[in-house]
C-alpha cells in the first residue's frame, strides 16, 4: 500500500471523491427543477450525501488494508453513477 502508484490512486480518488462537493450545488439546483423537489428536500438530499461522504472517509481507515481498494473502487464508482444518475 506504500507504492507510489497506489498513494497517487488514493490521491485521484479522493479528489474525485471530493471533486463532487464543488458541483453539488449545481446538482441540486438541476435536480430541484427537473424533479421538482421542495426545498427540505433539496436540504436532505445535500445532507444525505455529506453524511455518506463522511462515513465512508471516516470508516475508510478501518476496511481500507482488509479489502482490496481496486475491487472497492470498481463496485464504488458504478453504485455512485447509478446513484446520481436515479437522483437526477
């Protein structure tokens, strides 16, 4: 887990990760009119996000050595596109 290309791996994506909290405001906004969410329900989708964020980096630490990241990442990312693709 201490090689470069795995250290430069976490780094892209975490920052793709992280990349998403700089959109989620255009995110809401297209998802409050296309769906036409009220505004508490704008609020919990926002929240519901940063609580799942918050969750997994914070847990991370813990399944990170004991599953691998690759497998991780390749099951994340389709769930996570999925999930943006169902919430917009």
């Amino acid at each position: 887990m201490d090689r470069a290309r795995v250290i430069l791996a976490g780094v892209v994506v975490s920052a793709l990760g992280a990349l998403f909290y700089n959109v989620l405001p255009l995110f809401l906004g297209t998802a409050q009119d296309f769906r036409e969410l009220s505004d508490p329900s704008v609020g919990l989708l926002g929240s519901v996000f940063y609580v799942g964020f918050t969750l997994t980096t914070v847990t991370a630490f813990f399944w990170i050595r004991r599953w691998n990241w690759r497998w991780v990442t390749l099951a994340a990312v389709p769930l996570a596109a999925a999930a943006l693709v169902v919430a917009g």
